[in-house]
C-alpha cells in the first residue's frame, strides 16, 4: 500500500483517480476548491470518492509555498499525483498570468515539497496542448515549446521545471500528457459537457471555427495511464495518454444527435488559442505501459450522456 498525493483530488480526473487508488492505496488530497467552476460541485466529487473509501483531504492552496512544502513533508508520501492547476485555453487568453501563479509557481512549489519530503515519484499533469498547432499524431518528441494560449505555455514551462526538480532532488519524474478527456462529472467549461448541458436544457449549441479534431479520451482510459505509469514506468518520462484516434467535429454532432435528436447547431468563427487538431501516437505508453484504451467514442458518450441525464440537475 502507497501514500500518494494527489493533488487537485476534487477535480474531475483527480476524483476519478482517487476512487480507483483508494481500491489499495492511502489518498492524500490536496484541493483549494478553486472557483474557476462551481467549488459546490467539487465537495460533491468529494462525497463522491468517499462512497469508496476514507481518504485525507487538505483546503491548501498550491500558491503558499511554506504552507504547501509543510503539508508535504508532514504527510511525507512516496508518489506525488500533481493534477491541480488552472485548466482552460479560452480563460487563459484573459488571464494570463494566474495561469503562471497556478500552473507553473504551484507545480514548482509541489516539487520542492516532493523533493524535500524524499518522495521516490512525481507524476505531472501536462497537456496536448503543449504540441501546438502541428499535423498529428503527436510523437512525445514533437513539443518544442511553439504553442499558442498561455494555457500551454504555463504547462510547457512547468514541464522543464519537472526536468529542473528532477535533477535536483533525484526522484523519478513523469510527465503524463493528456488528451481532451470527457466522461461522467466531466469538466462543465469542455466543450461535451457544455453540448450536453445545453441540449439537456433545449438549447442550440455553440461550435466555434470549422474541421476541428480532437482526440477524445474517456476518463476510465486517462486514470489507467496513470495508474500504470505510477506501477510499471521504471525511469523519468514523458507519455502521452489518449485514445489515438482522433474525432472530426462533425463525427462529434453526428453522435450527438443519436441522443438528442432535436439539436440546433450554431455555427460561429475559430476561437483565439484552439489549435485545430489533436492526434496522440500512444505507442510509447502501449509498448512501455502496456497502456490499452478500452472505451470506444460512441460508448464514452453514450455513458456521459446517461450520467448527465441523472446528475446534471443537481450541480
Ligand atoms: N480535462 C482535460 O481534458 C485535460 C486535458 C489535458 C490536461 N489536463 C490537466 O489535468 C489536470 C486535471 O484537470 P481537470 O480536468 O480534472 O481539471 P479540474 O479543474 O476539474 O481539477 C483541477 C483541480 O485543481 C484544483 N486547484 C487548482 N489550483 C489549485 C491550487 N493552487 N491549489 C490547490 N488546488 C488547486 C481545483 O480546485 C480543481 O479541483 C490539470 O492539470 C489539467 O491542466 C486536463
């Protein structure tokens, strides 16, 4: 049994992995409940792993860097999860620099608390996003830092400071880089869940600019790479976790309305920061991790759907 931190445990793919440490591991959460969407339905994915099993969960926010190198050097872990940051492209336009506060000062304050608190691994959370507006698949060797919203760049950056801690402190570092995740209690700013949402409400939905794809990934295939690359990666690495099998927009709409028949389309122009396609090549985490996605897109949808239909009214 591993005590593992995981931060950003409220969120939507920290819930979802804690539930599945918690089948043998001690979870050790670490969430600010940060309002970028509601904290209410955070301390429902709260309740949620704990129909699991009990976990520790800390409010400390990853910015204080005594307050956040403290906590984990009391909690003294041997793997750090670190999923918290500031997540979106559109926001990040905006707001720049709260993405340099929460997704590169936070991630250096976590590594310095690992390192001191002689943790053996470190897993990040990086982005699809950090390979920019390339033709895919997406080789890990493909990000060279030309990226194009500050989202990426926050997580560009935080990557090299993961190579920085690494040397630093010696502990096995991997960079786990994911790939448009969706499913139950999926993040409500992501383009699924706001179709979903709409649709549910008879509303038309919004697609901004034309052709674009994205490798969708279902929750349950983006916890097992992480899981496995926690158990089976030997060294320091970096993987992409995705389905490898990338959706047109229009394949998106088609499946949409085998459920909601009825759906309006509204078309407007390309949003600032969206790259046009992404496209994971897995193989790295397939031969190493023996990484497998399981859930087919039209399945994946067809459960989010049957989970928004049950919950959605009540977040
Ligand atoms: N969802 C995706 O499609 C996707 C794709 C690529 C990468 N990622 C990355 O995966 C990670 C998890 O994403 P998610 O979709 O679950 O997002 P999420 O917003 O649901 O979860 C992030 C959690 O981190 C917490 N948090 C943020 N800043 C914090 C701070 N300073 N201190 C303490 N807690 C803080 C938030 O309260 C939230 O609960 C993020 O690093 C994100 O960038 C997500």
């Amino acid at each position: 049994m591993l005590k593992i931190i995981v931060t950003g445990g409220a969120g939507f793919i920290g819930s979802h992995l804690a539930r599945r440490l918690l089948e043998n591991h001690e979870v050790y959460i670490i969430d600010c409940l940060h309002p970028y969407y509601s904290p209410h339905r955070k301390r429902i994915h709260l309740d949620w792993i704990k129909t699991i099993g009990d976990f520790h969960f800390y409010n400390q926010d990853l910015r204080d860097r005594e307050g956040t190198i403290q906590l984990i050097k009391e909690i003294s872990p041997e793997v750090v999860i670190h999923l918290a940051a500031l997540p979106g492209v559109a926001y990040s336009i905006n707001q720049p620099l709260e993405y340099v506060d929460y997704d590169i000062k936070a991630t250096i304050n976590v590594l310095e608390g690992a390192g001191q608190s002689g943790a053996r691994q470190v897993i990040f959370a990086s982005s699809s996003s950090v390979y920019g507006n390339q033709k895919g698949p997406f080789h890990e060797d493909m990000a060279c830092g030309k990226v194009i919203s500050p989202y990426a760049a926050a997580k560009y950056a935080a990557e090299s400071y993961c190579h920085v801690y690494e040397q630093l402190y010696g502990f096995q570092m991997n960079i786990v880089r994911f790939f448009t995740v969706y499913g139950p209690w999926g993040r409500p700013d992501m383009a699924i869940g706001l179709f979903i949402k709409s649709l549910l409400n008879g509303e038309e939905i919004h697609i901004f600019g034309s052709g674009s794809t994205r490798d969708y990934t279902y929750i349950d295939d983006i916890v097992e790479g992480i899981y496995l690359t926690m158990i089976k990666s030997t060294g320091s690495d970096t993987f992409n976790i995705g389905s490898g099998r990338p959706i047109k927009m229009e394949q998106l709409l088609s499946e949409l309305k085998i459920h909601f028949p009825a759906m309006v389309v509204k078309r407007e122009g390309p949003r600032l920061g969206d790259v046009d396609q992404t496209w994971a090549d897995i193989s790295k985490a397939v031969h190493q991790l023996g990484f497998k996605p399981k859930i087919a897109f039209s399945l994946g949808l067809k459960e989010t759907v049957k989970w928004a239909r049950e919950y959605e009214k009540f977040l």
